[in-house]
C-alpha cells in the first residue's frame, strides 16, 4: 500500500511538474495580449483602469472591435466591458 502511494505521488509530481511550463507560457501569452489591448485602448483614449480584472474572452472581445472600423456602438460596447468589472 506504501509502495502503491509513493508511485501515485511520484507520478501526480511528474505530471503537475511537466504542466509547468505550458501554464507559464499561456500566462505570459494572457499578459502580452492584454498589454496590447491595454495600448491599443490608450491610444484610443479610453480609460483602462479595470482591465486588470477582464477575463480572457473580454480581452479577445475587444480586440476584436479594435481590429475593425469601430462606429460608436462598438466604441460603447467597450467601455461597457470596461466599466462592467
């Protein structure tokens, strides 16, 4: 039964260990598309001050508008996905 646990707690380590590294390449990934959101937004001349607490799909969701000619209903939709946090 010892045996049996060991072996279990080695191969949970080998797994979360091997994991590790693709968590911290999608955090950097998360966080390098938020910057480029954040700047597209500045230069936009909105206010970014909650984009700290946007999910991944709010994020896509406004670069998404950011990418495309934005009339005013867009330009309202963001600020509401800004202001909704």
């Amino acid at each position: 039964m010892k045996r049996q646990m060991i072996a279990v707690i080695t191969a949970a380590t080998v797994t979360l260990g091997a994991a590790a590294p693709a968590v911290h390449a999608m955090e950097m990934e998360f966080n390098m598309l938020t910057g480029a959101v954040y700047n597209a937004l500045q230069a936009q001349g909105f206010d970014t001050s909650n984009i700290h607490s946007l999910t991944l799909n709010e994020i896509v969701q406004i670069r998404s508008i950011l990418e495309s000619d934005m009339d005013t209903s867009q330009r309202q939709k963001i600020r509401l996905l800004l202001e909704d946090d």
